[in-house]
C-alpha cells in the first residue's frame, strides 16, 4: 500500500470517533438537565471538571473532523491529478 492509501484509512477512521465523541458530549450533558432544562452539578469541583473534560472533547473531535475530512479531501485532488 502507498502512504496516501494508509493516511485515507486513517482519516476515514478518525471522522467516526469523532462523531461518537460529539454524540457522547450530548448524551452527558442532557443527563445532567433538571425539569427546567437547567444543567445541574453537584459541586463546583464537578461543574469545572466536567467543563474541562466536555470542552476537550468537543475541541479534539472538531480537530479530528477537520484533519479527517482534510485527509479524504487530499486523497481525492492527489488521486484526480
């Protein structure tokens, strides 16, 4: 296989996990909403770990689509060049 076969695999590999961390970041937090549909944590400790976790992984799996999606969109200008 060449290297721009292998850097394909990977960025259609990456583009799902992604996803799923979005999905995970959603789930979280609609399983902290109250009635009200206020979030609501137990502690300020909690409050700003969840915060410092959910903005990674929302951060990471945006750099994740953006490197994915780049690394198809390469793929496809090299292999129609």
């Amino acid at each position: 296989m060449e290297d721009a076969e292998i850097a394909l695999m990977f960025s259609l590999l990456v583009i799902p996990v992604a996803i799923w961390l979005q999905l995970w970041v959603k789930e979280r937090r609609e399983k902290r909403r109250n009635t009200v549909g206020e979030e609501e944590f137990p502690s300020t400790g909690t409050a700003l770990f969840s915060i410092l976790l959910e903005g990674t992984a929302i951060i990471g799996g945006l750099i994740m689509i953006i490197m994915g999606l780049s690394g198809v969109v390469k793929y496809v200008i090299k292999f129609y060049t």
